[in-house]
C-alpha cells in the first residue's frame, strides 16, 4: 500500500484506472452497433428492390445488347459481341431517330424553360389571387402525360380546336399530325405546354431563395429593373437553370408516350424519336439485343452531356 502510494505521488499526478471495454472493436456490439444494425434493417427492403428491379435490368440490359436475343428463339441469348453497336453506325434508322430526338429538344427546351422563367417571374410578385394564379400554372404538371396526350389528339384533329381557329383566321384546316411538315411541330406545342408548370415551380422556388438585401443594394446603386434581372435574378438562377434545362433535355430524350398517342411515330417516321425506335425494334421486330444497343447509346448521350453541364456548373 505504501509502495503504492509512493509511486502514485512521485511526480504529482496519480493513475486512473483505464475504462473498461464495452466490446470488441467493429463486433456490432454497444449503441454504435446496435444503430447500424437498425439502420441496416430497415434500408434492407429499400436496397432488395433497387437491387431486383432497377439495378438487375439494367445490367442485364446490359448483357442483351452483346447478344442478338429474341422472345421468339429458344434457348440462352447468342452472343455476338459489338455487332450490335457496329450495325447503329450503319442504320439510316437510327440515325434518323437522333436527329428527329435532337430536333424535338431543340424545338422544345428554349420555349418551355424561357416561357417557364417568365411566369416564375410573374408568379412571384406579391399580388390579390397570386396562389390561385401558381395553381393555375402548375396545374398542366400533375395531370397525367397519357391524359394531356389524348385531349391534344382531338385539338389536332380535323374537327378539334386547332381547326375552328384557322378557320375563324381565314385558313385551310390542316391535318396537323398527319402532315410530315408539321407533325413534329405539333408534337412539341403541346410538350412545351406540358413542361411549363414544372418547371415555372424550380424558377420560382429558385427567385424566393435570393436574397431581398440584393435587389436593395442593386436599387440603391442606380440599377435599373432589366440590370437587376441580368445582374442579381440571373445569376441568382444559375443552378437552378442548369439543374433544369439538364433534366429537360433528359425526360424529352426519352419522350414516348405522346409520340405513341398522337402520331405512333408516322409520318414516314418524321416523329420516331429514338426512345420510340427502341419501343418498335424490341416489342414489334423482337430484336431485344438490338435494341438494347440503341438503349445504352442514348443513355451515354444523355450522361455525357449531364456530366458536361454539371461540371461545368461545378467549375463557376
């Protein structure tokens, strides 16, 4: 005891007994562990069916577009290497396809994402009815694509709505989706006006988050209402921008169901947008592997040019 005491209190300090061990490290034992294993449970049923029914398909997607599978064969799908993917250099088709898709998006994304930032910018003034007026707008937004394509396909019609305008105007009734020159066209009016309440909400929800004190400081120095629009609401809006003409070029890249609705890619196939190309060549010509092909080749487009915007974004 004495020995103890002496060499506890040589120096001044005493020893403290080390804190025993609640458990082995990583043992899963302890409050630590015990969370993780919570946390664990209950991601699991999430993790199965992004596993079994997104991550599955598409690796196995993946796999059909080396092979020249078809439902209608027996057996294993055939390999046959990059055959696929050669055979869409070659493919006055597909190559068509893309140029009708970029031809869509062009015509498409200026008007929905200017048209859009216009009303954001007129939805968020301080105004009688402003809620009313939002609701209004975002309204096109949660009615079903399937359902806005099918009432479109009677305003294009020879007795719908487009048609009793021309003719109140003096002009020809037109059949406007079945006419090569204006099929696409017609297409396009009726996605832009589907595209703007989505994307009128990002813009506005993108104006409330600047700061008032900018637009003050901007006053105060003399700026006028179009140099606080370029100078403060503009750059203000940069990721916001970027962020939606992105996700718009993505979701018309893929456009289906109003091709399917209103022209099932005709005329003389000046509507076969690519994502309806791969729709004829697996489910009408049953050519899985093939159109797998054209699947992942759209897919690496439209990544390429979502990694470009973003790193770029990243960059400024």
């Amino acid at each position: 005891m004495t020995l103890l005491t002496k060499h506890g209190t040589k120096h001044g300090k005493t020893r403290s007994a080390a804190p025993p061990r609640t458990g082995a490290r990583g043992s899963g034992r302890g409050p630590t562990g015990r969370r993780k294993l919570v946390g664990l449970a209950f991601t699991a049923p999430v993790l199965a069916y992004m596993a079994v029914f997104q991550l599955f398909p598409v690796l196995y997607g993946f796999y059909l577009s080396f092979t020249g599978y078809s439902p209608l064969d027996r057996g294993a799908p055939r390999l046959v290497g990059v055959d696929n993917y050669a055979a869409l250099l070659g493919s006055a088709d597909f190559l068509k396809s893309l140029r009708v898709t970029a031809q869509f998006v062009a015509e498409v994304l200026p008007f929905a994402v200017g048209i859009a930032l216009g009303l954001a910018l007129l939805a968020n003034r301080k105004m009688p009815g402003i809620g009313l007026f939002r609701a209004g707008l975002f309204l096109p937004r949660i009615v079903p694509l399937t359902a806005v394509s099918l009432v479109w396909l009677w305003m294009y019609s020879p007795d719908g709505w487009f048609n009793d305008l021309a003719g109140s105007l003096g002009l020809d009734p037109r059949d406007w989706l079945l006419d090569e020159d204006t099929a696409l066209h017609s297409v396009a009016v009726m996605r832009i006006w589907k595209a703007l309440g989505g994307n009128m909400v990002l813009f506005l929800a993108g104006l409330q988050a600047i700061p008032v004190t900018l637009y003050e400081a901007a006053k105060m120095d003399g700026a006028n209402a179009w140099a606080r629009f370029r100078h403060v609401t503009l750059p203000g809006l940069r990721p916001v921008m970027v962020y939606v003409v992105t996700i718009n070029i993505v979701y018309l890249s893929q456009s289906f169901a109003e091709i399917f609705i209103l022209t099932g890619g005709g005329p003389l196939g000046s509507t076969t947008t690519t994502n309806y190309l791969i729709y004829q060549e697996a489910f009408q010509n049953n050519r899985f592997g093939s159109a797998s092909a054209m699947a992942f080749v759209l897919f690496a487009a439209i990544f390429a040019f979502a990694l470009v915007a973003m790193r770029g974004n990243g960059r400024k």
